[in-house]
C-alpha cells in the first residue's frame, strides 16, 4: 500500500511544483523547483518500495 501512496503523492506535487514554476514571483517559481524535485524523490520511493516489498 505505500508504494501505491508514494507515487500519488509523488505525482501531485510533482504537478503542483510544474504549475508554480510558471509563476511570474520568483519565490514562487524557486519553490515549484524544489516541490517537482520532492515527488520525483516520492515516485522513486515508490518504486523502491515496489520492487523490495512495502516492509521496508
């Protein structure tokens, strides 16, 4: 079940952090970066998960 978990959220921010880089503040774009980055780390998590078992 976490992995499952992981990659939703992995994916929302992913889009959310996608959507304020396209913000005309810089603070909001800088931000947008470093959410994108988070769920890509929470995707790979994911998959991780996936692959050894959610008992990790």
């Amino acid at each position: 079940m976490g992995e499952l978990v992981d990659k939703i959220k992995g994916n929302v921010n992913e889009a959310i952090g996608k959507v304020k880089q396209k913000s005309d503040n810089p603070a909001t774009r800088d931000e947008g970066a470093v959410q994108e980055l988070k769920g890509k780390g929470q995707q790979l998590a994911g998959k991780v998960k996936g692959a050894l078992g959610d008992d990790i």
